[in-house]
C-alpha cells in the first residue's frame, strides 16, 4: 500500500507524465489543435505549388492552361523531360541543356567554397581579433545590406567589363567571393565559443590561424552547414545578376537558360516546368541532406543568442 502511494506520488510530481496529461485543460489540446492546423495550412501553402509543377511537368500545355486547374494529369507525358533536354541546341546539334546544368555546378560550388573560407575568415577576426577600428569596419560592412542590389548593377559590370571578365565565369564568382550577410553570421556563432579554447590554444604554441582552422571551425560545423546551404542556394537561383553579365548560351546557367525556352509565338508551359524540375530538385535533396545540421544550427545559435 506504501509503494502504492509513493509511486503516484512520484508520477505526479514528474513533469508530462500520463497522471498530469490526463489533468491538463481543455484550453492546452485547443492551443494544439490550433497549432497543428496553422502548421498545416501553411506547409500547403508553401509546398502547393511545387506539387503543382511537378505534376504540370508531366502535362500537356493544354492541361496546364486548363481552368479549373486539374492536379493529377489525364495522361502522363514522359516526353516533356526529352524535349526539355533538347529544346536548345548549337550549330553542331549539341543540346545546351547539359551546358547549362553544368554552369550552375561550377557557380554555384565554386562560390559556396570561396564563401565559406572568406568568410569564415573575416568573421572569426571581427569575433576574435582586436584591431583599430574593427567596430567601424563592421558597421560599413553591415551598412552594405540596406543597398538595393539593382543599384550596384551598372558599375558592377563596368568594373567587370574594365577587367575583361564580362561573359565569363568570373563575372559571377568575383563580385560573389564574399557576402556581408554570410559573414554577419558567422561572426555571431563565432562570439558563442568560448574564448577559452583560443586562449588554451595559444598558451600550446598555436598560431591565429592554426587557432582558427584546428580549434575554431571544428566547433563551428553548424553554422557553416547553414552557410553552405544559403550560398549555394542562392547562386544556384540568381537570375538577374547572370542574366545582365553573361551573353552567350553555352556560359548561361540553368535559371537563365529556362528563360530561353519561351517561343516567339507561344510557351510550352509544360517542357518550361519540366525543366524548372531540373533546377528545384537538387536544392530539395540538399536540404534533405543537411536538414538535421541546419536545424541543429538555429537551435544552438537560439540557445547561445
């Protein structure tokens, strides 16, 4: 009877267990219930038109011009994903899709890593380093995000064109090699790790860098996990900054390439959403990838904050 007494006891004073869950208030399974449904309604929101073009890749224009719009096709036409790959071709028949996919690549991955090392460097000095005035540099670095990216496109390509860098790859990764917001980022995680470590580092002989590299960035996979994801991202989608600096289809990458399959005289929706596949699907997998080291990053930059 005594064990009896002091085991409800016990699970009553543990929190969440089945004795207290039982005694919680209608008002807490209504706040969930609410929750639940806005988390719902939200991921359809979100994800509603990505199930819409994918299954408008498989349709013919007609279907996906069609009103009321329909989600599953009549028929599935597999052929929308040839035509894609061949709408485009050179004097030689070589079709400019695989090109395109291929310019993306090296962008996008060429960048991410320029990134990830420049600005991991500058953010671990803004974070770690002492120097004549580091406040005041951060301040204009930081000041750069309120500029409207439009405003710098015409001296960017004249200080692009100037170098004969215009219509090639270097176009893209110079003005890329670093970014402010990225940087920011990195400064703030870095501002977490105690300071400790540096100074435990530095009393066995290592150097700034050894520091930085050996000690620093081991600690810090989290946070360039995030910036891994938000840089290629980001390049892997730009449109406008290619558009204006590359001239040619073979240099094109994917996003401005799509723009070309739009007829003089019509848009096959369907071949055009095909190929917008080709460039939505390997970000998904990537964030399916690396979704557990992002999340884990925001929690521990949310704990630290």
């Amino acid at each position: 009877m005594a064990t009896t007494t002091t085991t409800r006891r016990a699970e009553a004073a543990v929190p969440g267990s089945a004795t207290q869950s039982l005694g919680k208030e209608p008002s807490f399974y209504i706040s969930m219930t609410i929750r639940y449904i806005v988390m719902i309604l939200m991921t359809i929101i979100f994800l509603g038109p990505f199930v819409m073009a994918l299954f408008g890749s498989f349709k013919t224009t007609q279907e996906v011009l069609a009103w009321p719009p329909t989600l599953l096709p009549e028929v599935w036409r597999l052929q929308n994903y040839p035509d894609v790959w061949n709408a485009l071709a050179d004097a030689d028949g070589n079709s400019y899709f695989p090109r395109w996919i291929l310019n993306s690549l090296i962008l996008a991955s060429t960048i991410t890593v320029a990134q990830l090392f420049f600005c991991s460097l500058a953010g671990f000095a803004y974070a770690r380093l002492n120097f004549k005035g580091k406040g005041f540099v951060f301040a204009a670095m930081l000041s750069t995000l309120m500029i409207p990216g439009m405003v710098l496109m015409i001296p960017q390509y004249q200080i692009l064109n100037a170098m004969h860098l215009v219509n090639t790859y270097g176009a893209i990764i110079v003005p890329n090699l670093t970014s402010a917001g990225m940087i920011f980022l990195l400064t703030q995680f870095f501002r977490s790790i105690p300071k400790d470590l540096d100074e435990a580092a530095y009393i066995d002989g290592a150097s700034i860098f050894t520091t930085f590299w050996r000690v620093i960035l081991p600690l810090a996979r989290p946070a360039l996990i995030t910036v891994t994801l938000l840089s290629f991202q980001g390049i892997w989608n730009s449109f406008l900054g290619p558009l204006i600096l590359l001239n040619t289809p073979d240099m094109f990458p994917l996003t401005v390439g799509l723009g070309f399959l739009k007829g003089q005289y019509g848009t096959f929706y369907n071949v055009v959403l095909a190929g917008s596949m080709f460039n939505t699907i390997p970000m998904v997998l990537l964030f399916l990838v690396f979704s557990r080291f992002y999340v884990q990053g925001a929690t521990f930059s949310g704990v630290k904050g």
